[in-house]
C-alpha cells in the first residue's frame, strides 16, 4: 500500500467543490452520462455528503489566516486487492487519525475503475469547533507507516517505503538507508524505461514522435486488426509489433510493456493499445482467447522488421549555455536601468536645492518679522498687563504663519519629490522600455514568492502561527525547539 500526497496547486488556491466534484463524479465516454465515480465515507462532522463543500467551506472561512485549508491524500493499494467497505473504510479512518485529522471534516471517495483500488481523503484543514488550523509533521513519513500497520493489519502485500514491518517486534521500523537508496535508484530507472507521462512534452518541446505516440499510430490500428481475425494468438501479436521495431514483454503483476527493439525505451502497453491491455478485464478477455502468454517463437523472430522508432529526442532542458547568456544579458540590461535611475535621482536632487534655498529665506523674513513686532510691542507705552497679552498674541500669531509656510513648503516638497525606484520603472515600462518590462516581471515573480512564503503552513510563517515569539521556548536559546535550530533540521521538509 502506498499514500501519495498529490502536490498542491501553485497559487495555493484548492478548492473543496472542485476536488469533491473530481473525487464524484465522472462522465460516459460514449453517452456523456454523469456517473457517480464510487462509495465515499463522510465525516461526522458534517451533516450530509451534498452539503459537504459548503459545510467545510464554511468552516474554513473561520480561519482567516488559513489560505489553502485543503488537505488531499491518497490510499492506494496494489494490484489486484480489493478491500471490502469495512477495511478501506478503517484504513482511511487510521490515516486520519496518524495525521491528527480525526476530529476534522473530512471526505473518503474510493475508486475502483483502475487496476489499483485506491481511495481519495479530502480533509479541511481547520478544526470545527476551535477553528485552529491544523498542518501536520512529516506527513510523508506518518502516512507510510500507516501503510505499513494496515498492511500487517489486514493481510495485504507489504510495499517498499520509508518504513518496513518488523515482524519480529510487531512494529513498523524505518527502512534503513541503503535499502531507500535502492529503491530510489530502482524507482528512477523504471521511470526511464516506463516514461509515458512525458511524452507529450517531449513532442512539444523537441520536435519529435515520442514512443507512446508511435505506438498508438499504425502499429496500434494493425495489431487491433490482427486481433479481431479467426483463429489470432501471441505469434500474430508479436509479428505485427516485430513488424514495426517493437516487442511485447510481459511484467511480473500481470502487466505488459513494448519495448523498442535495440533500444532501453519501453511504454506500458495499457497506454498505447488501450481496447485490448488497459484494465484487468481486458487482460483477462485477451488472456482467455489467445491463451497464456508466449514469448515470440522463432518463426517470428526471424521477421524482418519493415520500420523502426528512431529515438531523435533532444533534452527537454533548454540550452544551458543560451540560458545562461539570456540572464547575463538580463541583468546588464537591468544594472542599466539602475545606473538611470540613480541619475534621475541626482538630477531631482539638484531641483530640490532651489526650494531648500527658498525656504531657508523664507523661514529667515518670517522670523525678523516676528521680532520685529516684539520690539514693537516691548517699545509702546503700555501697562504692564496690556505688553503681556500683546506679546502672547504675537507668539500665537507668529506659530500660525510657521505652521501655514511648514504645510506649504511640504506641498511644494511633494511636487519634486523623486519616484520610487519601482513607481520610475513603471514609467519607463509604459513607454515601452524592454528593460523595465523585464524587471517589472521580476517584480511581479517576488511578490509572488513573498506571498506564498508569508502564507500560515509554509516555513517561519508556520512557526509564528503555531508558536508565537513570546512563549517560552521561542524565548530559550538552549532549548532544542529553538526556531533557528527548527528550522534547520526541517527545512528538507518544508
């Protein structure tokens, strides 16, 4: 059994109806009927599977801080199992519980249309009732030794993962590493042998047929002829793939790969020749009129093959070299605009100098005519009482024209003052410079970034929300949760 964890959504904006309505629902090729996809179980705090978006949505609206409140996982278990209700339903609700989401809402949706019987988990992140967010630690790793438990549990087929049961002790005990290095390195080569998810892009991107893509061409439309005569079995399959440059190979599960002859590159055959090898049942209405699987007999072998796959890939990766001139000359055009700007600046400096000049004069006249009055006052022939008031009057009125000549020299300050570095490239960006349109795209890219840092769940901003500045462990520098020393040991994680 496995637990993948799909990955988020870059804009971190998941929604609950839309999951809900992929987990559901699922339309007839050939009618276009809506189907309901499989069974689900429903959490208990929530009042009804129709409501269920709304009531999780609702939910999580409490949690302002909360931007991406979808928690989406899968349980997967391999081919050929088929849980009953009762066991995958205690599988999801064990997941559940590892990860601290027990009390959450929540929605399991299994399917079982697919050669793995697998069960999708949606849950909402915020709590029901305390409306806390919850994000659970080394999720990864909690999940895979649930796998392993359920695995040991229920009497299914142990799966390689981070962890391994130990039947000596009863426990699930991590895999030690150079076994998960062997995995690793075993996982990667079956991904090079077996790439079909990259095939359309490799088309896109290196002006190539991708094998899947030869495959499903003649070499599919004449097998699938060849199957629906009288009397067909293996040999008339692996004469018409030999045909082409192509060779059927049978796995250990019950699959089928075709290989490229002379090559190391292969595509499931449930991918390219769908009608007959894609599903169980397919495999077993093939199995049961062509009999078990043969290799090719020699008569075959010695076909000569009329057309070959020629692999004419280029990398998927741009040109190293051309990337790396594209960013030298990005950043001189933008070490360029800088050297503009900081000339701009200059020269809005020096149109500053004639109103400093002007405002020191101003200030000057302004304080010669106050005194001017005071001496006036202090001279006339007054009582002593009547030169007091006098005086304060002055006073009042001499703060009032500072104050009228502070606000009026600030409007004037304003109107030179200089633009910011990124409002000036606004500017220039509107006039067309390539220059500022570049860096307003790297402007755009950062916001980005600091957006999606600053989110509750990712990195400091996790540790703020959970552990604020103030408690105590923030506070002690020995202690082993310190934030500098947490973030370093997890920052692999996060």
């Amino acid at each position: 059994m496995l637990a993948p964890i799909p990955p988020k959504r870059r804009d971190g904006g998941s929604s609950f109806g839309k999951l809900k309505k992929y987990l559901t629902e699922d339309v007839d090729k050939e009618t276009g009927e809506l189907l309901f996809r499989g069974d689900y179980l429903l959490s208990d705090a929530l009042l009804s599977f129709e409501t269920a978006e709304d009531e999780m949505r609702g939910v999580a609206a409490e949690n302002a801080r909360c931007d991406d409140p979808v928690y989406h996982y899968i349980i997967a278990w391999q081919e050929g199992e088929r849980p009953t209700r009762e066991q995958w339903e205690a599988a999801a609700k064990k997941t559940l519980e590892d990860l601290g989401f027990a009390e959450h809402q929540y929605l399991a949706v299994v399917h079982d249309d697919t050669d793995h019987f697998h069960a999708h988990v949606m849950v909402n992140r915020v709590h029901p009732e305390t409306y806390k967010a919850h994000y659970p630690q080394f999720s990864k790793r909690t999940l895979d030794k649930s796998m392993r438990e359920i695995e040991a549990g229920q009497g299914w087929k142990e799966s390689r993962g981070l962890y391994r049961w130990d039947a000596a002790t009863g426990k699930a005990v991590k895999t030690e590493p150079e076994l998960l290095a062997k995995y690793r390195a075993e996982r990667e080569q079956q991904r090079l042998e077996l790439s079909t998810g990259k095939a359309a892009k490799m088309e896109l991107y290196s002006d190539a047929e991708s094998l899947q893509a030869y495959c499903k061409g003649l070499p599919a439309r004449e097998l699938k002829a060849a199957l629906q005569r009288d009397g067909a079995g293996w040999d008339d399959v692996h004469a018409v793939l030999k045909k082409h440059g192509l060779e059927l190979k049978a796995g250990d599960k019950g699959g089928y790969s075709v290989k490229a002859i002379d090559q190391d590159l292969a595509v499931k055959a449930s991918d390219v020749f769908r009608s007959d090898f894609a599903g169980k049942a397919n495999r077993e209405r093939l199995a049961a009129r062509l009999g078990p699987f043969r290799p090719a007999s020699d008569q075959v072998q010695a076909i000569t093959m009329e057309k070959a796959y020629k692999d004419t890939r280029q990398p998927l990766k741009r040109d190293p070299e051309k990337r790396a001139l594209q960013r030298e000359a990005r950043a001189q055009a933008r070490a360029q605009l800088k050297a503009e700007y900081a000339a701009y600046k200059r020269e809005a400096s020096k149109n500053r100098v004639p109103l400093q000049d002007e405002a020191k004069k101003r200030y000057q006249a302004l304080a010669s005519m106050s005194k001017a009055r005071r001496d006036e006052i202090r001279r006339a022939t007054m009582t002593p009482e009547t030169r007091k008031a006098a005086l304060s009057v002055a006073a009042m009125e001499a703060i009032k024209e500072r104050e009228a000549l502070r606000a009026e020299l600030a409007t004037a300050r304003l109107a030179v003052k200089p633009q910011t570095y990124r409002e000036w490239v606004v500017d220039r960006a509107a006039e067309g410079q390539d220059a500022a349109i570049s860096q307003l795209r790297a402007f755009d890219y950062q916001d980005k970034r600091r957006k999606i840092r600053a989110r509750p769940g990712r990195g400091r901003a996790r540790l703020r929300q959970h552990h604020p500045t103030g408690s105590t462990w923030a506070a002690r520098p020995g202690c082993p949760s310190h934030p500098g020393r947490y973030l370093a040991g997890q920052q692999a994680y996060w």
